[in-house]
C-alpha cells in the first residue's frame, strides 16, 4: 500500500541519520544509486528525502546504509516535498541556484514560452544530470542538465 507523509520531520531526520552513514562508510552517492538501481540524482533525492524509494531500491539503500526496518519502510513513503525553508537560501551552493534564477528565470520563462506556448515544464516526468568536465581555460566546470517534459495549459 503506498502512504503519504504530512510532517517532513521524519524525512530528514532519516536523511541525517543516512548522510551519517554514507560518511561513515566512505561511499558515494553514485555507489548509492548503483545499489538502488536509479540515477544518482533521483536517489540521492529520495535520500535526502524529496522522493520515495521503490521497495526494491528501498531495501538495498536500506542495507547499504544499515539502516533498520523502519527506516526503510519511510524511505518508500512519499514525502513532503520541499527542502528549502523560507527566504533567500545562505548555503552559498544552493544560493547560486537561487541567483541564477533570479538573474535567468525570467529569461527561461520567455524562451520556452516563446518555444513551446503556455505551459509549464514538469518537475515530476523529470530528469536531473550533474557532470564534472574540464574547462578550456583551466580548472572545471558544472554541466547541469533539467530535462523535464513540457506539459501545455489545456483550457477547460
């Protein structure tokens, strides 16, 4: 039976008590995901509370991470979404997401509107990629690809 939570509280203290035990272990989170058999992206999600587990992917994370029964179980349930409190975010990381929309998202909004009409992209049919490449000019690089599915306003 699938079940719904209403109180993220028990997401992220599990997303702590997993963090703890991916640091203490020494793994990734691409090893997490070659055991959950998903991406990286979508499983470190889920970890970290944003997304639920399928129960095959919830047991081996589970057992990876040593992890009780219990622990699993709410790994499969599907969470209150939303990892970010109110307000302007202080992570520097996670603010620069936060800049570049406010810098670029209204020039995203003209371009896929101007592309595909009114409508919005899904965060749901969704994928997420993050890539490390070198930079012509020295150093790295983030290529962070959003692949969502465009899903037009229907008049009703």
């Amino acid at each position: 039976m699938t079940h719904a939570q209403f109180d993220p509280a028990a997401r992220q203290a599990l997303a702590a008590a997993a963090v703890a035990a991916k640091t203490r272990k020494d793994l990734t989170w691409q090893q997490i995901a070659d055991a959950a058999g998903l991406s990286p992206a979508f499983t470190t999600a889920a970890v970290l509370g944003q997304h639920a587990l399928p129960e095959r992917s919830a047991q081996a994370v589970g057992e990876l991470l040593d992890l009780d029964a219990d622990a699993v179980t709410l790994l499969q349930t599907i969470p209150t979404r939303g990892s970010l409190p109110g307000g302007i975010p202080t992570d520097p990381t996670i603010y620069r997401f936060y800049e570049m929309l406010q810098v670029y998202g209204t020039t995203l909004k003209a371009l896929v509107h101007e592309q595909f009409g009114d409508g919005i992209i899904s965060a749901i049919n969704f994928k997420l990629d993050v890539k490390k490449v070198a930079d012509p000019e020295g150093g790295e690089r983030a290529v962070i690809t959003l692949d969502g599915k465009y899903l037009p306003t229907r008049p009703f």
